[in-house]
C-alpha cells in the first residue's frame, strides 16, 4: 500500500531525528491527541528517539476509551434484551461496564453481531423487520459522517425498526479542558489528521491563541509523526503557537464540505461524559430533533442505570495524560488484554494495549 514504505524510510526518520536534537534546547511536553498515533510512537519507539527533555504525553483521543460507563451499561441493557439485534465494531465487544462486557451478553444469549460499517446494521434491519437493530455509534468526527448518513438513509428508506446508541465525542472541547485543568502540563499538540481531514482547522486557530500552544496536523505513519514534533519544537523554541497543517496529503483546511453538512443535518451538539475525565460541555452530538425516532437511548428507555469504576484502574488518569500506563500497580498484573480493568487496555487505541502490546513495561532511556 502507497505510503507504508515511503513514509517509514529509516534514513528520513534518521534525519528527522536529528533536526529534533539540533532544534531542541530545553524541555517540552506535547500531547498527541489521537490514540492511532499513540500507537505508532510505542510501536515505532519513537518517543525513545527524542531529546531527554522532550516528552509525549498520551491524550484521551481513543474514542472506545473515553465512552462513559453508563453508555456501556445502556449498550449491554439494550443487547441483553429479547427481540433485538446488537451492532457493533467489535473493539466495542470487550470494553467492561460495570458488571460484564458485550461478549458477556452475547454468550448469555443476546444476538450481538460485530459489523463493519453502520450500513451494514441497516442491512440487517432491512432483512429483519420483525426485530430491533440497534448500531453502537461511538467515535470522534471521524467515524460520525458514516453513522449519520446511516440514520439519514433509514428515515429516507422508512426503516422503522433501525435506531443509534450514540456516543460521539468532539476533539476541540477536550483540547480546551485539559489547557483549562489545574493538573496541566500540555505545552502543544499534535491533532489527529483523519478527524482533520472531516472537520477542516478551523475550529484550532482560536485555541491556539487562546491557551498559547502550537497545534500541529499530523499524519500516523513514522515520518507523518516525527516532522509534526520537529514543526512542533521550532515554534516552541520560538516562542510561536500557530496552527499549521502536516498532514497536506488528507487533509484541506476547510475539511469536508459534504460530511459536514450530513453531520450538521443529523446531529446537535450536546454536553458529554468522557469515561475516566467527566463532563465536558459542549463536547458531543447527539441526534437533532428530526432523527430522535432513530434514537435508541429513547426508544429503549434505558435510564436509572448506576455505574462504578474498578477501583485498581487509573485508566482516567492514564486518558488525562497524568500518568503513563506502567505507572498504574495494575497493569500487566490485574490488567492484561484477557482480563482488562479499563477500556484503555482493549482497545485498539488505547494507551495501555499499546504499552502492553510493545512490552513497554518501564521506561527506558536511550541516549
């Protein structure tokens, strides 16, 4: 595939590399947002790579991991019940509620179906119209023009008995919290291209200027990675805090036109629970009120529903950027992918599967 060669060349990250070292003069902490890129950092030991006194800190951007317990307990009420049908991507299949996972249910009886694209629930529901077809809509921007074409393709084809558990997070409110918490050592960010590629860089020049950071644009391969940091160490050096755009491949500054149009018909902004860092306002969609018929949450009436955190688990503060995965007492111990306290441990994205899958278990300096 076009770009897994030219965009992970060692002698181009070699030189990267170096124009890090040679541009750096003191410390900075920057953030990547995106739990895709927190990935290839540990995988690629690129963190390893940087000058001392450079540290990357991992943010809250897996969207499996930031989904609020009590939306998991609604998506496991909702399954658990005769007569539905569950859809989900299927990292979504082993996040824990309170209680037990989506394989729990699915084992117990409950017809769970892992999917691959929202219209692929919408199929289901069409050759199932004596049943109920829920999707699990979960995810930032990114995954969010997909879940709202399928809503406004069922109201289109009256497809009565197909509804959305949503749970959509938005990346600019969570950029303002952490600048805005008392804990925060964010100096810069590193924003998540593909959410960048659906929503443009307009929403980052005002919270550039507003908390003082450089944000840059990147991509996900070794390269993409590696020239955000270097963009991101010169204005820092410089005492600059601008947005600019790494990532010119996928993403135009006014984003895409279509899907934000889609989105702004379907969806309404709404305030947000992120598991692990709590409310933020303003930070998610939920359907506008020409598609609340499609919303399951109504339409199952899943209200009253308690929820509790394992107490060993620091994912929170793992998604909050305050500690690193190894630093939690659980993890590798109580915590593995087989028997995981938090979702960042399940997750595709998230920061302790990434720790745990590259056997990052302490850190190690490399000089």
């Amino acid at each position: 595939m076009k770009y897994l060669d030219e965009f992970g060349n060692p002698a181009l990250a070699k030189k990267l590399v170096e124009e890090i070292h040679a541009a750096t003069t003191r410390p900075w902490a920057m953030m990547e947002v995106c739990g895709g890129q927190t990935h290839s950092i540990i995988r690629h030991g690129i963190d390893q790579l940087l000058p001392a006194g450079v540290e990357m800190i991992h943010g809250p951007g897996c969207p499996v991991c930031v989904t609020p317990l009590e939306v998991i307990d609604k998506a496991l009420a909702i399954a658990a019940r005769p007569g539905v049908i569950f859809c989900s991507f299927g990292d979504m299949l082993r996040v824990p509620g309170s209680g037990q996972d989506l394989f729990g249910v699915k084992s117990a009886g409950g017809d769970v179906r892992v999917v691959y694209s929202p219209l692929d629930a919408l199929k289901i529901a069409r050759e199932n119209p004596d049943r109920q077809v829920v999707f699990f809509g979960i995810g930032f921007e990114t995954t969010a023009p997909a879940n709202a074409m399928t809503v406004y393709q069922a109201r289109r084809l009256g497809v009565t008995n197909f509804s959305l558990l949503v749970s959509h997070v938005l990346v600019p409110p969570a950029i303002a919290a952490i600048m805005e918490s008392p804990t925060c050592r964010v100096q810069a960010f590193l924003a998540a291209g593909h959410v960048c590629s659906v929503m443009g860089t307009r929403e980052y020049p005002p919270l550039a200027e507003r908390y003082g950071v450089p944000i840059v644009v990147t991509g996900f391969e070794p390269l993409d990675i590696l020239e955000g940091i270097r963009r991101t160490v010169v204005q820092l050096e410089a005492g600059r805090h601008e947005v600019e755009n790494a990532y010119p491949r996928a993403v135009r500054d006014e984003g895409n036109p279509a899907a934000m149009e889609m989105l702004q018909d379907v969806f309404e902004v709404t305030d947000r629970t992120w598991r692990g860092i709590g409310m933020i306002p303003g930070s998610g969609w939920r359907l506008s009120a020409r598609y609340q018929e499609f919303d399951a949450e109504q339409r199952f009436s899943v209200t009253g529903i308690k929820t509790s955190e394992s107490p060993l688990c620091r994912s929170g503060e793992v998604l909050q950027g305050l500690i690193k995965p190894h630093e939690c007492s659980a993890f590798g111990k109580q915590c593995t992918p087989r028997n995981p306290l938090g979702a960042t441990m399940v997750s595709s994205e998230g920061a302790c599967a990434a720790y745990y899958a590259y056997r990052r278990l302490d850190l190690v300096q490399i000089s």
